[in-house]
C-alpha cells in the first residue's frame, strides 16, 4: 500500500501516461489486467483507489442505508461475480445436505420405534421448511441467489415425483412424509408442500414479510395444530368434525409465535425494519384467516398445504403493502 501511494503521488506530474496493454496470454487474472480496468479508474487520480479495491484481503464490505436491506451474511454484501456464485454453490449443496440428514433422521428414529411414525412425519413438516428458510441468509445478495437458494425445494420435488410415479423405491422417504404408506401420496400434499417453498423464495425471498409469514404458518401453525389436535382434540369443530378446537387454537398461537420469530432472524439481520406493534397485530390476523381457512371441510377439495400458503400470502400482502 505505501508503494501504491508513492506511485499516486508522482504519476500526476507526468503530462500523459501511456496506455497499458497486455498479451492475449497474460497470467494475470482477468480482473487485474489493466487493460480492463474502467475508465474511471485511471492511473493519475485514482491508484490508491486500485489498491485497496484489488490488493485488500477481505472479500466482504459492510453494506449501509437501502442497500442494507438485501445484504446477506448480517449486512455484508460479497463482492465479485465469481465469488457470488461460488457462494451460492456451497450453500445450495449445503442445506441438500441438511434437509437430506434430517428425514434421514426421523427415518430412523421411526424404524427404530423411538418415535411415532405420524409424529416423524409431522416434525419433518414442521422443520424442513422452516430450517430452510433460515438458511436464506448464508446466500449472497447477487441476484440469481433466490433461485440458487429454491434449487433445494426444487430437488426436493423431483424426488418426490421420481418416488412417487413409481420410477424408484424409497421406504423410508415414504414413511416419512406420507399419512398411509402409499407412494401416490408423495404426488399430493408433500409435492404441494415443496412447491410453496419454492414459490416463496423466487416471489418472495428475504426482502418481504410475505413469504417469511406464509412458510411460518404452513409449517409451524399447520403442523402443530396436527399434533395438538390428535393428542387434545376431544372437541370437535361444529362445521367440521375432523378438526377441533385445540388444533384450531394452537395453529393460531404457534403460527404466530413462529412467525413473529422469524420475523425478527430477518429484521435483526437487517433485510426489513418493522413496527413490532402493527406487526404483531398484521400477524395475528395472518394467522387468524389462516387458521380459519385450515378448519373449514375442504381438505377433500384443496390440500392444506395450499389453501393455508395461499390464504397466508394474500392476507400478508394486503396486510403489509408488498
């Protein structure tokens, strides 16, 4: 750096400086040859500029103001287009494995009668989506990172498919995400399930409420209510005798809670600032539409995992102006 600024220093009393140029095979990285450097950075004003930019060892700048908002890593925004990519790469093959490891888990747990098979199936509902919505922010701020990021979901689905067409045989994926065993089952509310996320991260990503509600209530709220429902669901609904007030009311309360928690991972991150008073209001009648949605008997028509995203994401979005 001291030779950098030496050279800033006596260049600018040479009258005019001869333009550099490099053989086609030059060994310096491309982003290095002076002969593609803009024609802002010139070699008389802005040396020191050229140094710092190019010679720092930190990858990373702290990102301020608007900007802000859609910087990942807790406000640190990667620079290059290589190093983006190469982000986005790891991470995506990172929460693969994740999401892999955690079915592959309560698989186990289930074979091995540690754990309910219908409580495994409903964990692995409630986690997935959730864990994986907490790994946006590992993503860059590059613009192709949201698709980078519904790569998982995407692999996800294929699977599914692949599994349950029948084209291949996997007992365990079976048993964990589907109510009866069957593979035909993987074709609806799994499938269903995977495409929200999916549509959550290409519409949504982290710079709106939107999409952090939806999945919040799709898993936390749906698939507790499940639980709770089985366990202390003595009191039937009257309009619908397969769903009861205490699943109705903990879907309400745990929707919201896991909602408002996600909420605040993203806020304190700095991708949004909220007014937590509104907000809290915003999210309970979120929750509290979605909740409604989720009782009315029309499972046999369109499955939970579409009517309560789809109720989630219009009500959040009239609620939140996005």
């Amino acid at each position: 750096m001291q030779a950098c600024a030496t050279m800033s220093r006596v260049l600018p009393t040479v009258a005019a400086v001869a333009p550099v140029t490099h053989h086609p095979h030059s060994v310096l990285p491309r982003h290095l040859r002076l002969s593609n450097l803009p024609p802002s950075l010139t070699a008389t004003t802005h040396t020191r500029t050229f140094c710092g930019r190019f010679f720092s060892p930190f990858n990373f700048r702290p990102v301020s103001g608007p900007e802000k908002a859609t910087a990942g890593l807790g406000g640190f925004d990667v620079i290059g287009d290589g190093g983006s990519m190469l982000q986005d790469a790891g991470a995506t093959a990172l929460v693969i494995a994740g999401a892999y490891t955690l079915v592959s888990t309560f698989n186990f747990l289930s074979e091995r009668k540690l754990i309910e098979q219908n409580l495994s199936r409903k964990l692995v509902h409630i986690l997935s989506g959730l864990l994986f919505m907490a790994s946006w922010p590992i993503f860059s701020t590059s613009g192709w990172a949201r698709y980078f990021a519904s790569v998982v979901p995407l692999t996800n689905c294929l699977r599914l498919v692949i599994h349950g067409l029948s084209f291949a045989t996997d007992e365990g994926l079976i048993k964990s995400v589907t109510r009866e065993g069957r593979p035909e089952e993987l074709l609806r509310g799994p499938l269903y399930y995977v495409l929200v996320l999916i549509l959550s991260a290409v519409l949504f990503w982290r710079e709106s409420p939107v999409g952090v509600i939806s999945v919040a209530i799709m898993c936390g709220g749906d698939g507790i209510a499940d639980i709770v429902g089985r366990r202390f669901g003595s009191t039937k609904i009257p309009y619908n005798k397969q769903k009861s007030w205490a699943g109705s009311l903990s879907m309400f309360v745990l929707g919201s809670l896991v909602s408002i928690g996600m909420l605040y991972y993203f806020s304190a991150l700095g991708y949004f600032h909220l007014d937590w008073v509104s907000t809290v209001e915003k999210v309970a009648l979120v929750s509290l539409v979605a909740t409604m949605v989720e009782s009315l008997p029309i499972t046999g028509m369109v499955d939970d995992n579409i009517s309560v995203p789809l109720a989630s994401m219009i009500v959040a979005s009239l609620a939140f102006g996005y």
